[in-house]
C-alpha cells in the first residue's frame, strides 16, 4: 500500500482541472504521461520496480476520487489528502497549475520537466513563486533561522550583503526571506533543516529563481552571486 502525497495529487488534481472536471480514458496520452512522471518521482524509485504502482489504471481512480471530492457526491472515496488538496487548491486550475510546475521541475530527467521549466518563469509576483513561497515556508522555520543567524551576528542577505537596520531590527527582519539551498522537490522526502536555508533579501530572492528560470538549472547561492554580480543586478 502506497498512500499518495500531497506532491502526487496535486498533480492529478492539475490533469483533472485542465480536463474541465472530466477523467480522460485511462488510454488517453495525459494518463499515460502522468503515470510515467508519477513513477519518476523522487523517493518512488523502490515502489516503481512494480508495474501497477501508479499505473494507468491508479491515476484514473485518483482522478475519479477527486472528482468524488468535487462534487460532494463521494467525499469518502477521497482521501485526506485529496480533501486537503482540493481545499487548498480545487477552486483555482491556474493556482493548482502553478503548484504542479513547481512540483514537475523536481522531478529530474523527465521530458515534462524541461518542458515545462521552458514555458513557465518564475517572475516576480507569478503564481510560481508565491507557491514556491509557500512551500515549507512556515513562521516557526522562519523564525527559528532567523534566530539562529542573529546569534551569528548581524543579518544581511547572503548574496547582497544587504544588512538589517540596528536601530529597527523588528522592522528590517522584513527585508529578508528564507532560501532552499536545494530544490524543494529534488532528492529524498525529508524534514528541512537549517542547514538547508540561505537568508536572502526580497529582491535577491526573485532575481535567482528568475535566473534560474533562464539558465534551467539549480544556481547555488555562490553561482547565483556571480551570476548577478556580472550582470550589475545585486
């Protein structure tokens, strides 16, 4: 048994929404395509080596569960995280679009992922990156980060050197985000560390997914520095 992520159904839930609401025949390209990007996955490697892990016939039951969970007709057929996921998401495809992109460029190695990171950017204020945002982006994280560079010494963002104002430590901790050092979706599922984030200015934040999205690949924060450094942008 292999309870589905949130990662999974979200994009079974993108399939579902941008096929107006209706589960395509489990024959269709998209089932098949979704299927194979399903298995791809990081941390379904194990479960991939049996055929009817996510198969065809598994996605067209998620989407016939969503749709259950739309409709209010069958809401014990979906799951959870199906609830969960329809809730934050079901009212908006471009939103659930959105998620799936981001979840789709930490999949490595699949057609859809190069495709997709060609055709969508993660410019400021786009759907992409307020997911990106939101992704494991909770206030106590946050907060513990924060608290564990100012016993460092001062905050400045690590690609800028932006600096918080002394006098308004309260108010200038507004300048800053925290970072992935890694892709969200790359690697194995497992709790995100301190160790895992970079302080990063708000403006510096934007500028490296924007130039990831241009060079189609993960810039660390030091390749990130120079990229932006040669370019006169920080």
């Amino acid at each position: 048994m292999h309870p589905w992520t949130r990662d999974e159904v979200v994009l079974a839930l993108d399939l579902y929404l941008a096929n107006g609401g209706r589960t395509p025949p489990t024959s269709d390209e998209r089932i098949l395509r979704l299927s194979r990007v399903l298995r791809a996955m990081p941390g379904n490697q194990a479960a991939s080596n049996d055929p009817r892990f996510r198969n065809p016939n598994g996605v067209s039951l998620k989407l016939r569960n969503l749709h259950a969970v739309a409709t209010g007709g069958g809401m014990a057929n979906g799951s959870r995280v199906d609830l969960q996921v329809w809730r934050e998401l079901g009212a908006s495809p471009a939103a659930a679009r959105a998620e799936a992109q981001r979840i789709l460029e930490g999949i490595p190695g699949t057609v859809e992922n190069r495709a997709q990171m060609r055709s969508t950017g993660f410019a400021e204020g786009s759907p992409v990156l307020e997911a990106h945002y939101r992704r494991e982006r909770s206030p106590e994280l946050r907060s513990n980060f924060i608290t564990a560079r100012r016993a460092e010494g001062p905050l400045a963002c690590e690609i800028c050197s932006l600096a918080a104002i002394p006098q308004h430590a309260a108010l200038s901790e507004g300048r800053f985000e925290v970072h992935h050092i890694v892709p969200l979706g790359s690697g194995e599922r497992r709790e995100t560390t301190l160790a895992d984030l970079a302080l990063l200015c708000a403006n510096c934040h934007r500028l490296i997914h924007r130039a990831m999205q241009m060079e189609q690949r993960w810039l660390s924060i030091a390749e990130a520095r120079n990229y932006l450094r040669q370019r006169a942008l920080a």
